[in-house]
C-alpha cells in the first residue's frame, strides 16, 4: 500500500514539471513575439549585396546575354535554426547562384558562416542577382504523450519482502477464527429462523382472531333479508339431513336368529306432527293436498286467528316429512283459505280457494304473496269457494273452482283475470231461492265434462260442462242424489285402480253418516222426470259431524273418514261393512283428510291447528283377491 502511494506521489510531481515547463515556454514565446527587429530589411539587404559582390566581382554586374538572362534562376536562402530549453535562435543565410547551360556551379557553406563558390570550365556571360528575404521562425518543443504502462509494480505491492514469521496464524488460530465464523453464521440463521416463526405465529394468530363486531353491524347483518333468507334456507337442509329414519346400532350378525317381521297385523299409528306457533296458533286446518312429484311433501290451508289481527287471514303452509320442526314454505292471503291443492302439472304452482271468493296461485320459488289472483268483480266468484280440481292434461288442462253463490268458473291457470267459462247452477225445485249452493264437487277418473257436486241442502248432483246428447249444460236437477239431512261435507270418486270401480264415490255429512254411491252414467240420457238415486251403503257408527272421508289409492276396498270427536278410522268393506277395522282418536276434531300417492300414509288435519301424518299399517298393502272380493262386495250391495 506505501509503495502504491509513492508512484502515485512521483506521478503527480511528474505532472507538475510538465506543467510548469509548458507555462515556461508558453513565457519565452510571448516574449519573442514583443522584441522589436534588430535591424531594418533595408540594411538586411545591404548585408547581402556586399557579400555577393565580394564572392562574384565585376562579373555579376555584366550585362546578362539573353541565354543566361532566360535561364537564369534563383535559389532561395536556406536557414537552419537550433534551439534548446527555454531558448531560441534565428539564422539567415543568403545564398544566390546563376548557372549557364553547361557550365557548374559548386557552393560551399564554411562553419564560419562564409560561402565559398567554386566555377569551373568555360566563362560565362553576367547573369541576373536572386533577392533575398529574411523570415522569422519560432519552434515550439511539444513534449510527447505520456503511455501510461501498468506493471506488477502499480498493481500489487512489492512481493519481494516476505512477511514477517510472527505475523503468520497458527493453526489453532485459523481453526479458532473458523469456528468463530461459524458459530456468527449459526446464529444469525437461528435468529432469522426465530424471527420467521415469530412472524408466521403472528399471521396466525391475526387470521384467528375473532372480528368482534359492533352492536350496529350485528343489528343491520340478522336484519338483512339476504342474511335471513340465507340461514333459513342452509337451516332448512340441515334438519332434514338430519332427520335420518335409519337404526345405526344395528347387528347384523344377529339377523339369523330373528325372523323378518310379517307385515300383516300392523296398525294404524301416528309418525309424526306438524305445529308452529307462528304459523298455526289459534288456527284450524282447512284442507289438506299431498304433492304429486314430491312424495314427502304436504300443503296444509289455514283459516285466520282471531287473536292475531295483524297476521294475515289466511296461510298456506308446505310442510315436509324430513323437516318436522318447520314448514317449508309459508304462503299468505287476504281471507281464510278453504281450499288448496297442488298442481299436477307444474309442482312448483299451489292454488287455493279463498273465503272472499278469489283464487290464489302461489310459487314455491317467489315471496310469500300470491302472484296471480282472481279480482273481487262479479265476473267471478263473491262468495267463499269451497270446490278446486285442476283437470286435463299436461299441454291442455284447466281449473274447475265452485262456490256457494251457485257458480261453477273454468280459468287458464296463467289468466286469472276472468274465467273463461261459467255456469250458473240453479235448481227451480228449490223452495226459496233458485241457487245450488257448492260445499264439495269432485271428477270421475279421466272424465274431464262431467262432475258431481255436493250442496248445502244434502243433496248431490250431476253437472254437464258441455251439452251432449240428451242433456244441457249444467245442473241435471232431476237425478238426484238425494239422502243426507245436512249439508254435505266431502265427496270423494273412487280412485283409477280399476275402471270397474270408476263410479263409485262417498259423501260425508253434518248428519252423522258417510254414504256410497254408484254414479249414473254421464253419457246416458237425463231424465225427464225427478227420480232419487239411492245411495249402496250408509255407514252410521259415528258420534259426530263426519267431515271428510277419502278412498285409499292403493287398496280397492279401503277408505278412511274423519268426524268431529277426532277419530280417524279405517274401513275394509272386504271385511266388515258396518265398524271400521282400525282408528285412532286423537281428541280433537278432525277437518280434512289426505292419502299419499303411495298409499302408505295419511295425512289428518285437526281444529286446533295440528297436521298430523299416521302410518296406514297393513291395510297400505293390496292383496291379489281384494280386487274381486270388492267386486263382489259391490255387486251384492247393488242387487
């Protein structure tokens, strides 16, 4: 490093001198530049010609012969100029020569500064003097550029001294220095490793630390319909993943010392209930429907609570087999809602009956309100509709509703705006009023223009939607089906198991009977006359109102019926036409009735507001001779 220091140190000097020499003749030249001339060119030329006249005689002023005078030529002065460090000097030297054709010429310059002149051969004629000029010149001394050369010297220090035994490192100190290294090196890592999982617990503990929110943002998210709607819904999946009907402590290996159970014997019994406080308090069932595409769906219609006068007057709930804690859906209307029922055509679409006289069309996949609904205009209904069936087929099918002023409406489910047909049911026979008034109307299987309506005076009728051959469009008044003391309640065909049952139906009554009946043909010819149908069979074991009875979809022979002490009872007319086989008495009056598609359950609805769902038992299972026991059954009560 010194010896670095000092050729750095002679650079810098060496410079130095170079600068100081330029600014030295930098100096002397200015200097040259201002000393006057030493003597005038007049005097400078007089030199001159004495010299030459002194080397050449007489014979330069001779006159010139034209040959020597044509050729004749002048040769400039020559000058040579010597210089040194911080000085300079200037020489003039003259020379002239005149040379004829043939004739030499030989100059010599003697270190004295004089010129000697030999001539040899012949004499030459006079010639021409040359003029000469003086010149001043000045030489400056450039030094030259300086090629800087790089060597071991520059670069390095000097590598001939050896380095001193004491300043070498031991081998114990090598290793110890090592070592220290190392044990730097492994705690700087640990320190970047602890302050890395520092970090990472830090993130972590962020992550999980609970947002506590304020009393305002809890208030405005459980208020949120979205928030609601979303719970509600997540909720509801939940239950019914939950509500899994399955024996988990099963043995299997004990399956061999066990016989299967006969399903044969089993009774009626009750699987489960549906009530909700805010849903059916205080209200009764007015009607019960089970979904076509959905089995384990149910809609149950609500009449209003007179302790509540806020709440709407009329609800319709969707209540599920796997969700017993809840509905799964609630619809509202503006009047109690006596009738309801699933379309069979879209499952999404519930239409209902209404106490003020309008039809309401409700989807599962909007809000609780209607989104279609008949208006309050005498082109409809004004009075309470207690009649609904949708019938026809899937691209053509229509809503048949009748009510208690006396008229039967036929609407486009997707135009409720008015009917497309209606007929006036009148009756002249009636003592003080020509109107029918509807309770309970019902449809034949695959009969689409004729139907039997049930009336508050106890009696039944045959209604044409069409004229055909014989008879008129509307009520037949003089095939009646006439037995009951009170108005009735249901009426129920016979469901499409066999055709040879298709005209078979029952009619429940306040009278405290239930009754069978045999439909008359609709394409025979009306009579002309009044005549009274007599019913096949009345069934008188009960103790109250009979308000509905409905026949099983799977068993030819059986039907249940429910009346107002809260019995549920089931019927086999294969075995015993008089008392019930099975019943159930709950204590509490009974309103509607409804079987399932697959007939192994019936749903009860009560007065106090209860939805009940019993197990049918055995009589959910349809034997090979109950068909034409039944037919044989029948054929000996109509002889």
């Amino acid at each position: 490093m010194d010896h670095r220091k000092e050729e750095l140190e002679k650079k810098r000097a060496k410079l130095a001198e170079l600068r100081r020499q330029r600014e030295e003749r930098k100096r002397v030249t200015m200097q040259a530049h201002d000393q006057p001339p030493a003597a005038s060119s007049k005097a400078s030329s007089q030199d001159i010609d004495d010299l030459v006249d002194s080397l050449v005689g007489d014979r330069v002023r001779a006159p010139a012969s034209p040959l020597s005078a044509g050729t004749g030529t002048g040769t400039p002065g020559m000058s040579r100029e010597a210089s040194g460090m911080g000085r300079d000097r200037s020489i003039s030297v003259a020379t002239s020569a005149g040379t004829q054709l043939g004739s030499p010429v030989s100059r010599a310059m003697t270190p004295g500064g004089t010129m000697a002149s030999a001539i040899s051969g012949s004499s030459f004629g006079p010639r021409a003097l040359p003029e000469f000029k003086t010149c001043d010149f000045v030489i400056f001394d450039f030094p030259p550029k300086e090629k800087v050369v790089y060597n071991k010297e520059v670069q390095t220090a000097d590598g001939g001294s050896m380095p001193d035994a004491s300043s070498l490192l031991t081998e114990e100190e090598i290793e110890r220095r090592v070592k220290e290294l190392r044990e730097a090196d492994e705690r700087a890592r640990a320190a970047k490793d602890e302050e890395r999982t520092r970090r990472e617990a830090e993130a972590r503990a962020k992550e999980s630390e609970v947002k506590r929110l304020t009393d305002e943002q809890r208030a405005s998210i459980l208020g949120s319909s979205d928030f609601v709607a979303f719970v509600d819904q997540k909720s509801r999946v939940m239950e019914r993943a939950l509500d899994e009907d399955y024996d988990f402590m099963v043995d299997y290996t004990l399956c061999a010392t066990h016989e299967a159970e006969d399903s044969v014997g089993e009774k009626m019994k009750l699987a489960l209930s549906f009530h909700d406080d805010k849903v059916s308090r205080n209200r009764s069932v007015m009607d019960l429907a089970w979904s076509n595409r959905f089995p384990e769906l149910v809609v149950a219609a609500y009449n209003r609570n007179p302790m509540a006068p806020n709440e709407p007057d009329g609800i319709v709930a969707v209540w599920n087999t796997h969700l017993r804690e809840r509905p799964e859906f609630v619809f509202h209307a503006p009047s109690d809602v006596l009738r309801v029922s699933f379309s069979d055509f879209n499952p999404n679409i519930v239409v209902g009956g209404a106490y003020s006289g309008q039809i309401l069309l409700w989807d599962t996949r909007a809000k609780a309100q209607p989104v279609l609904k008949t208006p309050l205009t005498a082109g409809g209904h004004t009075h309470p509709i207690y009649s609904l069936k949708v019938v026809g087929s899937t691209n053509a099918h229509q809503l048949i509703s009748a009510s208690t002023d006396g008229l039967v409406c036929s609407w486009q489910l997707d135009m409720l705006a008015q009917p497309q047909e209606i007929i006036e049911l009148t009756h002249p026979a009636h003592l003080r009023t020509d109107e029918v008034s509807v309770t309970c109307m019902d449809f034949a299987d695959n009969e689409t223009t004729a139907f039997i309506v049930g009336t508050a005076e106890g009696a039944a009728y045959q209604v044409n939607r069409y004229d055909r051959a014989g008879s008129k469009a509307g009520l037949n008044g003089f095939d009646s089906y006439r037995a009951h003391t009170a108005p009735v309640n249901s009426l129920s065909f016979h469901p499409p198991i066999a055709s040879d049952f298709a005209d078979l139906f029952l009619t429940t009554s306040s009278d405290w009977t239930t009754r069978l009946w045999r439909a008359r043909p609709a394409a025979k010819p009306a009579s002309t006359v009044p005549s009274d149908i007599r019913p096949l069979h009345v069934f008188d074991a009960f103790e109250d109102y009979v308000y509905d009875a409905r026949w099983s979809p799977v068993h030819p022979a059986v039907f249940a019926s429910a009346d107002g002490t809260g019995r549920l009872a089931l019927w086999n007319l294969n075995q015993d036409m008089e008392l019930p086989v099975q019943s159930i008495t709950s204590g509490r009056a009974l309103n509607k009735l409804a079987w399932d598609r697959p007939g192994r359950r019936i749903a009860a609805g009560g007065a106090d507001g209860v939805v009940s769902i019993y197990d049918a038992g055995d009589l959910s299972v349809s034997r090979p001779e109950d068909h034409a026991l039944f037919a044989r059954t029948i054929g000996e009560l109509g002889a």
